[in-house]
C-alpha cells in the first residue's frame, strides 16, 4: 500500500467504523470503548507505514479531482508535520479510548460518546494532512462540531450547555475567519494549494510585497487563535472543561487545541521572516502565556489549573514559533515542535491523573485535597512526574524543550538587540515561573500535607490497570523522551523542522550542555517559582478581590454581556414577527403579493385594464365559468360542513371539465381522478369531526376580509389581463425545446408525459417522494391517537 | 390571445378562497385552501406562452416531429452560457403551451398529498382539544 492510500484510509476509516459502531455495540455491550480503541490504533498503524518515508525526508502530495474548476481538490499533503500530528492524534486516540473504557460509567450513552470521539479523531487527521485550504477548512470546523458536542455530552448539565456554545461561537466564528483569510490568499497568489504556495519562492516573494499581506495574515491569526485559546479567545477553554476528562484530555489539552498551532506551523513557511509575523504571533503568545499563566492561581478545580495552564504551554508554542527575522525565519521552530510533542505526553498525563483523582474522590475542588500520596501511591507517582516534567525539571522531557525555549529567547533578544536582549529572555523566565508554581501546586495540593478531616470518601485508592496503563504508558514516554532525547528528535522533530524551514535540519538535543545563558535562566526560574510559590495562596486571594472589585476587567464579562444581549435581540424580533394567530400571517403575506404585484403593474404599465380584451368566448365555457363561480360561493357560504364540501368537489370537477376546453387532457383526467379521491378523503374526515363550532363573523371583521379578498381578486385580475401584455419582453419558452426533442430524445408523443418522466424526471420523483411522506404523516397522526388514553 | 372571463372567473376565485382562508374555522380553512389551489392551477394553465390551438400530442409520425414546430436553433451548450431556443422571426407554434401543463400535473397530486394531510391534521386536533376553532385553541394551548 503506498503511503496516500494509508493516509486517505486511516482517514476514513474513524468515520466509517464509527458509523457502524451502534450495530456493533449490540454485540459488545459495555465493552464497546475497546472497538473504538482498535480503530485509533488502526489509524496509527496505517499513519506508521508513511512514516519511514518522511523520516527520510521526503513529502508526498496526491490528490483527487473534486472541483477542477474552482482550483479545489482533494488533496493530501505527507511529510514531517502532519505525520507528527497524525501520530499525536491516534496515539493519544488509544490512550484516552483505552482508559474511557474504566472512566465512563456503564449507564452512560456509550455509543455516542465513542461515535463523537471517533469523529473528531477522522476529522483531526482529516485536517492535518489536508493539502487544500478548503478541504482543511471543511475539517477544521467538523473538529469544533465535534467538540461542541463532546463538550455538551452531558446535555441536561447548564454548564455544560454553556461551556459547548462558548466554544462553538468563538472556534467555528474563528473558522470562518480563517476561510476569509484563505480566499484573500487565494486571491492573491491564485491557488488553494498550500504545498504549492510553500514551494514557491516568486509566489511568498508576491504574497510578502502584497498589499493585502497583513490582512490575510490577521484573517488566518484569528482563526488559529481562537482555536487554540489564544488572547482574548482563551475564554472557552476553561468551560470547555465541563466535558468528560477523557475528553479533555484528548480534545482540549493535546490534540484539538493544537490545531491552531498546527495551523500556525503550517503556514510558517508562507508568512515568517516578516515584522508582522513576530508581532502577531509571538506578540500574543507572550502576552497570552504570562496572563493565564497567571490567572492559573486562582483555579480550585484541578480541571481548571490545567486548562489555563494549557493556555500557557499552547503560548509557549505560539511565541517560539513566532520568533523570526528577515534573515533568520525560524528561530523557534524546533524548540517549539520538540515542546509541542512534549506537552502533548505530560498534559495528557495529568489529565488522565485529574480523572483518576476525581473518578476516586469524587470532587476536582483542589482546596478539599491532599495528603493522597499514601492512598494512591502509583497515582502519586504517575502526577509527580507529569507535574515535574510540566514544571521542567531534569532529567524530564519537558526539561530539554524548555531549555530550547529559553535558548530561543535568548536569541531572538540578541538579533533584536537593545532593551529586548533583556526584555525577551526575562519574559520567558516569568511563563517558566509561573508554569512551575502551578505545577508543584497540583503535586502538593492534591497528594502531600495533611489529609483533610471531611469532604473525602473514608476508602480512597488506586484505580484498576485499566485507568492506571494509558497514563503510566505516557509517563513512560516522558522519561524517555528525556533521557534518550535522539529518538524523538530523529523521527519527529527533524523531519516536521525541515518541512517547516524548507531545508535539512540537524539538532543535537542534550540533557547537559554545560553552565550556558539557558541553563542559568533555568535556576533563575527553580529559584523565583520556589518563592512565588509560597507566595500562592496570597496572590490567587488578591486575584479574587481584585475580580471581586473589577468585574468588568474581564473578557468572559464582554462576552456574556453580548451573549445575553443577543439573545434578548433575537427573542424580541422573532415576538415581532411571530405574535401568534395565524391569520396575522396570511393577512401579511396577502398584502406583500398584493404589494408586490401592483408596484411593478403601475410603474410599468401604460394602462390597467389593456384595450384587447377578449370576450369572444363560446357560450359553454361561459356557462362553465358561471357554475365554477357558484360552486366556489356554495363552498364559502353554506354553513353546513357536508354541503360545503360537495361544493368545492364540484368546483373540482368543473375545473377538470374546463381543462378540456383548454386543450388539456392529461389534466383532466388527472383532475378527475384526484378529485373523487380528495372528495372521499374531506368526506371521511369530516364525517368525524362534528360540527360544534359555528363563527359568527362581526361585521366589522366581516367588512374587513371582504376588503382583503377583494384587492386580492383585483389584483389577480389586472395581473392576469396584462400577463400577455408584455410589460416586460419575453424571453423565448423553454417549451420550444421540449416540443421539438420530444419525439427525437424521448419517443414519446404526448408532449406533457414526455416532460413529467423524461425531461423533468426528477420533479416527478419529488412529486412521489411528497405524497410518500404525507403518506407517512397521516399513517403516524392516526397512530399517534390515544396514547395517552 | 387572452381570455377575460377566464382571468376574471380565476381571480373571483382567489377572492372567495383568500376569504375562507381567513376563517376561525379549520375545516373552512381547508376548503379555502381547495378553492386557491383550483385557481391557481388555472392561472398557470391559462398563462401559457402559445397562442396554439391544439392539445400538446404530436400527431404525425415523421420523422423528428419538427412538422409542426420548425425552426427553431437551439444552443444548449453550458460552456457558451446559452440553454435556450432562438426563433426566427414569425415562428408559430400550433400547440397550446405543455410546460404550465406538466407543472400544473405535479402540482394537482401534490396538493390533494397536502389536502389529506391537513385533513388528518384538523381531526386529530379536534380529537385532542375538542374544537376546531382556532381562537380557542390558542387559548388552550396558553
């Protein structure tokens, strides 16, 4: 199998295998979440066959026509990056699978938590390897879908509601941006192809001196921003927290969250090397890695200091992968892709511990914690190592990528020069204070000190292997990553870097590099977080007074403002325009037709009433014409249901009778026939419904109705007298054309059977499939009847 | 050529259907609804684009049934942006116009489809709330 073909299956296959997944669920019961877990690993093992290639430091790009002619195909785009992806994606899709299976309760709706996990897991592949701007955006916005939904899974919970719509208005508006961003770029360079674009240097070399540069780059900034929480967007991920651990855990600290980021890496090539690049991107991630670093003290909720410590780390990537020159366009590619790999184990991790904890003790209220360390032991050690790794400590993963973080900063002050050879480096060392304060906090709140007297279960221990292996499996991986750093570096981060910088990469990765500026801003940061740590409690209590004081100092301030608002809008104009009784309605659209019809007549026609008005008409059809005119006013004035009826069934056939005259007689016969139906049906129906209600019409209402039936039989009128008046110059009927190729194309005589089943086919199948469905209502209204009963 | 008693019969129609949809009673709205589709129906079939005489059947069998209708050319090519028929000037056609009859065909099954769906719709409310006075119902349903 080559290595597109594996791609577009382990695509695919998650949303296949989890379309059929309700059928195997019957056979599996509770035991469905392995199934799920074996088509994650499946992906994997499909992604793995196109690795070796990439590790040799080719690309493959192949692609299928979809809309030639609009420049979209369906095209993906395999090397470094998005085989790295595609490893994060369904190595942590068996992990957080796996460990669902003791996490999930058996009451739970297991089918369609697994179906949305499997959905997102296709549509994050589907993106990753996307070569196409469209086909991307198309993924892109199925994982904020899925994520909506996930995030909802519990859907009688408020706060899940609330955390679900946060998180689709702010990621799919995000989305939408991107697309803007993508059609400004394809407006400019005059492809969707992103490969294509990377490659070229004349086409970057256009794009750089464009005028629109800057606003295709702030169009796709925002939709990489929102998605991956950053500025002023971080606001949904702590709600988004309101959705099972596991989920957190997969979506929204290693894999969903990073989409943004992916973006970011994605397009590096296009757009770095630019004033505006470093600005934007590193601009907002320092600025967003300080600020939730920051408002992580005062989080309570385990799940909560792990969101916004999610928001930080993802800074972290934003700011290192922002650091460019003219000269130097990505100073801090591999720094950040080595760290993005790194995170992806240790935040996993400890959500998988947050889950355990809370799955043991059943509350995430930190404050209510501690002193664990002897109940769950494997737990304790599993969260000590996440936690430490996260704080970056050696001999861990996280240790090595954030000493590239720094050595990164460093140089990126030093080709600045000036103030910012301190300013950047100091900058950094504050996200690492921060982020280590955090982390020790999650170590000692929840398993050392003195255990609480109450609030805890009496018996709290170690979950079953089924919970434990996934997150002892990651531990394990950061350790290695640690000690042996060569093995990610060659296979992932090499590759990945020189697709980003377009050239071969070498790094050397070492845990020990002597006493350099990286290694002393490392101890700066031990010793500055071990103080502010003892500090914590203080400044998270300043943080709650000074929200307490300023709440309008506050994003999630505007955005609920606007929200509400919003709401408030929507419900007053729909009270508007739907008060109720139905004959407001058609009263309105009455007058809109009469509008509609007497403007254009007046403005356009010379006179109303044209002088050709044609009163040659045989004296049958006249008569015919009278008795329809009765027929109708029988309907409209015998008060009795019966008579009425008969009436209008009379009309019925009358009409059917005139079709004769008008040379119609597929109509009429057709009108026949329907009418003794429709007549049978009114007559059944009615012989049911007894006639208790009579109307008595006041004359006021009465004199109104009249004024409305008149204008609107006028206006028929004069529209009807004036249709072949030609207000406005004909264009040629299309029937020429099925009277002419009726007998050539079709062989069918009768010009109107030819149209209903041949030339217009698919009008009659509608036709069909509408009786079928009011087929289908009547049968269900009458069974519908007497459940209550 | 136009027929001014027929247009004047179909909007009289209009008139005392728009009438009936206008009342409190749903059964009388339904009727109501009967009446408007008959009128419109007849108002499509009455516009049609021929002033031809003869029912839409060809009636030799030559050829490539252009006896009747010749001359016309015909573009039918997407990428030229032409899908329609260019006359020559003078051209007749001696059939009355089959497309208002094949859109009037679909529309009479469809609304008799909708007539016995509403009608099933009317009894079962009747059945739940015991009136079909839609004032009333309103004031049930709060």
């Amino acid at each position: 199998m080559d290595s597109f073909t594996a791609i577009t299956i382990a695509v695919f296959l998650p949303f296949v295998l989890a379309g059929i997944l309700p059928a195997v669920e019957k056979v599996l019961k509770d035991k469905i979440g392995w199934y799920a877990s074996a088509v994650a690993l499946l992906s994997l093992l499909l992604i793995a066959q196109a690795a070796p290639e990439v590790i040799h430091g080719e690309t493959i790009q192949k692609s299928i026509q979809w809309l030639p002619s609009l420049g979209i195909n369906f095209s993906f785009y395999i090397d470094g990056l998005s085989v790295m992806f595609g490893f994060i994606v369904s190595g942590i899709g068996v992990i957080i699978m796996s460990y669902s299976n003791g996490y999930m309760s058996k009451k739970e709706d297991l089918p369609r938590y697994y179906q949305q996990l499997l959905f997102f897991m296709g549509s994050m592949l589907g993106m990753v390897f996307s070569a196409n701007m469209i086909q991307l955006f198309i993924f892109w916005e199925l994982t904020s879908i899925t994520s909506f939904m996930l995030i909802g899974y519990w859907r009688n919970r408020p706060m899940s509601v609330y955390g679900a719509t946060k998180s689709l208005l702010i990621t799919a508006a995000g989305g939408l941006f991107m697309l803007a961003g993508f059609l400004v770029l394809n407006a400019i360079t005059g492809t969707f192809d992103i490969p294509t674009i990377m490659n070229n240097e004349s086409i970057r070399e256009l794009l750089h001196g464009h005028e629109l540069f800057l606003i295709t780059l702030i169009l796709i900034f925002i939709g990489a921003a929102s998605k991956s929480a950053q500025g002023p967007f971080y606001i949904w991920l702590p709600n988004a927290m309101e959705a099972p651990t596991p989920v957190s855990a997969f979506l929204h600290s290693a894999t969903m969250v990073k989409a943004g980021i992916y973006l970011i890496a994605r397009i590096h090539p296009i757009f770095s090397g630019t004033d505006a690049w470093f600005i934007m991107v590193s601009g907002v991630g320092i600025f967003t890695m300080l600020l939730a670093g920051f408002l992580a003290f005062r989080q309570t909720d385990i799940k909560g200091i792990l969101a916004y410590s999610t928001i930080s780390q993802l800074a972290y990537l934003m700011t290192m992968y922002g650091y460019t020159t003219h000269h130097e366009p990505g100073i801090g590619v591999a720094a950040a892709t080595f760290h993005l790999l790194n995170h992806a184990t240790f935040k996993a991790c400890l959500f998988l511990v947050a889950g355990i904890v809370a799955h043991e003790t059943a509350t995430r209220d930190i404050t209510k914690m501690g002193g664990l360390r002897k109940e769950m032991p494997i737990t304790f050690i599993i969260a000590s190592i996440g936690a430490l790794s996260m704080a970056g400590i050696p001999p861990l993963n996280g240790f090595l990528s954030k000493e590239m973080f720094y050595e990164a900063s460093v140089e990126m002050g030093h080709l600045l020069g000036g103030p910012y050879s301190i300013l950047i480096p100091a900058l950094a060392v504050l996200g690492g204070v921060f982020t280590f304060a955090y982390s020790i906090k999650l170590i000692d709140g929840i398993f050392l000190g003195k255990r609480p007297s109450k609030g805890l279960p009496d018996h709290i221990h170690d979950p079953s292997m089924v919970m434990l292996a996934p997150a002892i499996f990651l531990v394990f991986l950061i350790i290695l990553f640690g000690v042996v750093p060569s093995i990610p570096v060659h296979n992932f981060i090499e590759p990945t870097v020189s697709g980003i910088l377009l050239e071969e990469a070498h790094l050397h990765v070492k845990l020990w590099h002597g006493i350099t500026p990286p290694f002393i801003m490392t101890i700066v940061t031990f010793a500055v977080g071990i103080l502010t740590y003892t500090k914590y409690g203080k400044i998270a209590e300043w943080q709650n007074r000074f929200n307490a004081r300023f709440p309008w100092i506050s994003v999630n301030y505007y955005y609920d403002a606007t929200v509400e608002n919003a709401k408030d809008v929507t419900s007053k104009f729909s009270n508007r325009m739907q008060p109720g009784p139905i004959k407001t309605y058609i009263t309105a659209l009455l007058l809109l037709v009469i509008i509609l019809f007497t403007v254009p007549a007046v403005l356009l026609a010379p006179t109303l009433i044209p002088s050709d008005l044609n009163f040659d008409i045989p004296a049958y059809e006249v008569i015919i014409y009278l008795f329809m005119i009765i027929a109708a006013l029988g309907a409209a004035v015998l008060r009795k249901y019966l008579p009425a009826v008969i009436a209008l069934s009379g009309l019925g056939y009358l009409v059917g009778l005139l079709f004769i005259y008008l040379q119609a007689p597929d109509l009429a016969l057709t009108q026949v026939l329907v009418e003794t139906l429709a007549t049978i049906i009114f007559l059944l129906a009615i012989a049911r419904i007894p006639q208790k209600f009579r109307e008595h019409i006041p004359s006021k209402t009465l004199a109104r109705d009249i004024l409305i039936s008149v204008a609107v039989s006028s206006v028929i009128f004069i529209m009807l007298i004036n249709a072949t008046q030609g207000i406005i110059p004909p264009f040629e009927s299309v029937s020429h054309y099925f009277i002419e190729k009726s007998l050539p194309l079709a062989g069918g005589h009768n010009i109107v059977n030819v149209i209903l089943v041949d030339f217009r086919g698919y009008d009659t199948l509608g036709e069909i499939a509408v009786i079928s469905l009011a087929g289908f209502g009547v049968y269900n209204l009458v069974n519908s009847r007497g459940e209550d009963e | 050529m136009n027929n001014t008693l027929l247009s004047l019969t179909i909007a009289i129609l209009f008139g005392i259907g728009t009438f009936l949809v206008l009342r409190r009673d749903i059964v009388r709205m339904i009727i109501g609804l009967g009446v408007l589709s008959h009128a419109v129906n007849l108002l499509i079939v009455s516009t049609g684009a021929f002033s031809g005489t003869k029912a839409p059947i060809i009636t030799d069998n030559g050829g490539h049934g252009l006896s009747e209708a010749s001359s016309s050319v015909f573009a039918d090519s997407l990428s030229d942006g032409i899908f329609a028929p260019v006359l020559e000037a003078g051209h007749q056609v001696d059939f009355v116009d089959p497309l208002v009859q094949a859109l009037v065909l679909t529309a009479i099954v469809i609304s008799l489809a909708m007539t016995a769906f509403i009608l099933i719709l009317a009894y079962r409310i009747y059945e739940e709330y015991g009136t079909t006075d839609i004032k009333e119902l309103r004031r049930l349903r709060g």
